[in-house]
C-alpha cells in the first residue's frame, strides 16, 4: 500500500481537526461562515498533498496536467452552479452535489478494486476486511448517486413527485440486499473486476428503489441521509486508500448527517423508517393530487386589506409557493405596513417550511425580513388563538389539519401551524391544487377561511396597494 | 495494536466527534449545516486524485479523470453555495443591530 510521508500525515491530521472545527463552526448562526471557510481551506490544502510527496515508490504524481485540468473542469461546474442556483432550488442543488460525490466515491472504489485485483493476481495476500471496505463503498457510493438523480428529478418536477410504488417493490428492495451481501462476500474471497461492477449496477438500482416510493414532502430527509451515506462512503474509501483525513471526515459528515437525519424527522413527527418504507406498506395513497371543486369563499385584495389593515395581531405563514413566486420582498413591505399602522406581525416559521428544515429561514433571510420577527413553531403556536388574521402565502401542509385527524394521511403525525385556530385565515393560493404533500387542506373549506386566488406576487402587490389606500 | 483496530478506532471516536459538535444545532440552520457538511464529504477528490496518479492503465485513467471532475463538483460547488447561504444570514444578523440604538450599532 502506499508509503505516506510522516510530513504529510501531519498536514492530514491538521486537515482532519480543520473539519471538525468546520462542522462545529456550521452549527452556530455566529460561527457559521468561518466554519465553511475553514473546511474549504482544509479541503484544498489535503488536496494539494498528494502533488508534493513521492506515492508508490514512484518518482512523482502521474498524469498531473490531466488531474489539474479534470479538477478545473470541475470546479468551474461546481462554481457556476453554485452561484447561479436560485435560493428556492437549494435542496435540489444539494442533492446534486451530493450524487456526483457518492458517484466519484464508488468510481475510486473501483479504481482500487483494480489494483488490488492486480495486486492479487500477482500473488499479493490482500486483506479480505480491505475488499468488504471497497466492496460497501462501491455499493453504497451507487445508491446514493442513483438515490439523489432521483431525488433531484423530483424536487425539479422532471417526474411525478408523489410516492411511485409497483408491485414486487419490496421484493426487489429483499434481492438487492441480498444480492449485495452476496456480490461482496464473494468479492472478499475472490477478488474481481466483474463483481465489482456488477455490485455497482445493483447500487443503481437499489438507489432507484429506495427513493421512489418516498413522498415529495419527505424528500429532504432522503437528502439528509444520502448525504450521511455519501459520507459512510468516503470513510471506507479512506480505509481502503490508508487515508486518515478520508476516514475522518467522511466518518464526520456520516456521524452528523444521521444525527442530523433524526432531528429532521423528529421535527416531522415522522421516523426515519416509516419515511423511508411508509409507502410500501400502503396508506399513503390518499395523495390524489388533482384539484378539488368543493366550495370555498374567495376575496379580492381590497376585501383582505381591510382585514388586515384593521387587524391587531396577525400572523404570517410563509410556505414555498413564496419563494417561488418571488414575493418575498413585496411581503416585507407589506409587513412594514402593518406594522406602521400598529399592527403586532410576525412571522411562522414551521421547521420544515420551503422544501427542506431551514430553506424557509434562508429564503427570508435573502428579502432581508429581520431576524426578530421570524418565530418557530413552538414559539408562536400558542399565539394563534390570539391572532385576528393569519395570512398563509404559498404554504399548505404545514398548516394542514389532516396532519392532526386523518390518520393514514401522508403527513399524519406531522405538527403544525395551528392557523385553524385564528380568528381569520386568508389563503393566498395560485389554484386549488393540492400542497406537495399532494392532499387536500380542510382549512380551506372553513367558515372563517378566505381564498384570494392569484399569483403570489401579483395578489401581493395589489394587496399592497390597497392596504397603503386605506 | 493490530493495525485495523487503530483505524477502527479512529473511526469510532470520529462517530462520536460527529454527532457531538452539530447536537445543538438549531433548526434555523438545518439546510447550511447539511451543504457544508456534504461539501466535507467532497475531499473524495484527494482519494481521486491518488488513485488516478498511480495508474498507467488508459481505461482507469479516463475512469479516474472523470471521478476527479464529479468530486470536484462536488467539493468545490458545495462550499460555495454554502458560503452563499451563510452571507445572507450574516446580513439579517447585521441589520437589527444596525438599526438599533445600543453601542454597538454605533461601532459597525
């Protein structure tokens, strides 16, 4: 195995500290930045090692024009990306980035695979406990690529995002596993290049299995735990490659990324279980997804704007249909409004507003909403019953009563915003169509419920207007 | 000690590592914490890198090379979309203080 310089197990160690302050840094509002930064210096510099030691007993690094010119490829799409992506688009930008990860992990598991089926051949005892290391990351490193091209169709809208289940899924979830454990027992004891791949193809195709039944509203969670795979991945690809700052960070990002996980689904009143396997058992059907004609009480903006203008505590929901919509800024003008006219306004954040836990707080915070008047959800839960107005601006399943009474429902068990509670509940909607949930909202349906149908920004700004007229 | 269980515990103290720093994370910070976190897991690109650098195999090679891309997409893009995420909280924490009337709004 390759001969790592002492000076360059230092740089490694350094390295490996770097990411842990990193991830301390990213769990403080304060902190947050400087954390990034430090990772991102860390992830350069352990990069660079390889350029300057001597690997193998060969003389130098091979082929470094045409590594330096694949890592500028690179990081020029890893750049452009980043800076282009639209702030409501973040989750899916995330599980891009984490796909072509596990992608590149699996791909360099195989890579060594080849060595050390070469190393074999030529009479070389290789360590069986090094091929199941190779053999679980090239497995797990195809899931979580298959698994996020997936999970990015659907937050993109490029296939259905309502849980998709056929017959004889859990059967084929069964065979894959099996087939796994078997592909890499084998490779254990018999090392080949054609398990390897074989075992990669089934990688693909478990990902596949494992994401498509997952609801769209659940989808984030699936982000968090390919995320934490990914992770688990790059570990093994550290023990397989003697790499100590692979194993450590990658074991970091595995460690926290499933603890991270858990919170998220505690944060649903879901488990990571029935998120994952909740379809296939069936239930979860109720999600029709098409728009209903029932009955409802629709307004027009200058209606609503004598109800809020005369409101003295209301209570923003923002949801994703916001964002989407760019109205944002708009509603922060309005709430200056309010608030001007003596109003008492603030803002509901539910953990998972937007489309994966925190994106809600992070597409305010590109509006410039002060900090102080975004409140969560057990902060301002109580106050609904005090609340003349709440308006509800392109959310839905967060304050979607079903998450209380309809057991069965994909989001029972899930809590809410208690908007029901309120004496008025204003809806701004663009249809009647479902939240992404993909079920029906008995809150529209109520007495004290008034729709004012439109585009977010286009109702908003009239709304605007009318309240400044008043 | 057998060298596999120095890894296996370097491995096991790391979990622990892990779970320890994020446990007071609060939600607000979910979505940044996740893309740095999946940013870390981006330095696939130095494993990559060593594997490409020591092959002489043309197919392993061109394999290697496109690891490298897809590893750098992923390290590079991740902390940079994280950054921008970070900036904008950054400036909703400057602005109360700067519209306030204590000290260190006047220090800004």
């Amino acid at each position: 195995m390759t001969v790592i310089p002492t000076w360059a197990q230092l740089v490694y160690l350094a390295c490996a500290v770097c990411f842990i302050l990193a991830l301390k840094g990213l769990s403080g509002p304060k902190t947050a930045r400087a954390g990034n930064l430090i990772g991102a210096a860390a992830a350069v510099v352990a990069c660079a090692v390889p350029f300057f030691y001597k690997p193998d007993g060969l003389e130098h690094l091979h082929h470094v024009p045409l590594i330096l010119g694949a890592i500028v490829i690179g990081t020029v799409g890893g750049v452009v990306g980043a800076r282009r992506v639209q702030m409501t688009q973040m989750p899916q930008m995330v599980a891009l980035f984490n796909g072509v990860g596990g992608g590149a992990a699996a791909l360099v598991a195989l890579l060594e695979l080849h060595e050390l089926v070469g190393a074999a051949d030529l009479g070389a005892d290789v360590d069986w406990f090094v091929l199941v290391a190779t053999a679980f990351t090239i497995f797990v490193g195809s899931v979580s690529f298959a698994g996020s091209v997936v999970t990015f169709a659907k937050l993109q809208e490029l296939m259905t995002s309502a849980p998709v289940t056929f017959p004889g899924l859990a059967l084929g979830f069964g065979a894959g596993i099996v087939a796994a454990v078997g592909l890499s027992t084998q490779l254990a004891l018999d090392p080949a290049m054609w398990v390897g791949i074989v075992l990669a193809v089934v990688g693909l195709a478990f990902g596949l299995l494992l994401v498509l039944p997952v609801g769209g509203a659940d989808v984030p969670i699936v982000i968090s735990l390919l995320n934490a795979f990914t992770g688990l991945t790059v570990a093994a690809g550290g023990y397989v490659l003697d790499n100590v700052v692979l194993l450590v960070a990658g074991t970091l990002v595995g460690a926290s990324g499933t603890f991270l996980t858990l919170l998220m689904a505690k944060a649903m009143g879901r488990s990571v279980a029935n998120i994952l396997f909740g379809a296939l058992k069936g239930g979860s059907t109720l999600g029709a997804g098409v728009a209903s004609d029932r009955p409802v009480k629709s307004a027009n903006p200058e209606d609503v704007a004598i109800m809020l203008a005369y409101a003295d505590r209301v209570i923003i929901v923002p949801g994703y249909g916001l964002a989407v919509a760019q109205a944002q800024h708009t509603l922060r003008e309005l709430v200056d409004v309010l608030s001007e006219r003596g109003a008492d306004v603030d803002y509901a954040i539910h953990p998972v507003a937007g489309r994966m836990p925190g994106h809600m707080n992070v597409l305010l915070a590109e509006a410039q909403v002060p900090y102080e008047q975004l409140k969560e959800m057990d902060e301002i839960n109580g106050d609904f019953k005090d609340a003349d107005v709440v308006l509800i601006v392109g959310a839905n399943d967060v304050v979607n009563p079903a998450a209380k009474t309809t057991p069965g429902a994909p989001i029972y068990g899930m809590p809410i915003l208690n908007a029901d509670e309120a004496k008025q509940v204003v809806f701004m909607k663009r249809s009647m169509r479902p939240g992404f949930a993909g079920i029906e909202n008995e809150l529209l349906f109520e007495e004290n419920t008034t729709l004012l149908f439109g585009d977010a920004k286009d109702s908003m700004g009239k709304l605007l207007n009318a309240v400044k007229a008043l | 000690m057998n060298d596999a269980v120095v890894w296996l515990t370097i491995f096991i103290l790391s979990v622990f590592v892990g779970i320890e720093v994020i446990s007071k994370v609060s939600s607000t910070l979910h979505t940044p914490l996740m893309s740095g976190a999946n940013a870390i897991h981006g330095i696939i690109l130095l494993g990559a890198i060593i594997v490409t650098g020591t092959t002489d195999n043309t197919v392993a090679l061109v394999v290697g090379l496109v690891a490298i891309v897809l590893a750098a997409v992923n390290m590079v893009g991740g902390f940079v979309v994280t950054d921008r995420m970070l900036q904008m909280f950054v400036r909703r924490k400057k602005k109360p203080v700067a519209a306030g009337s204590d000290g260190a709004g006047a220090a800004r």
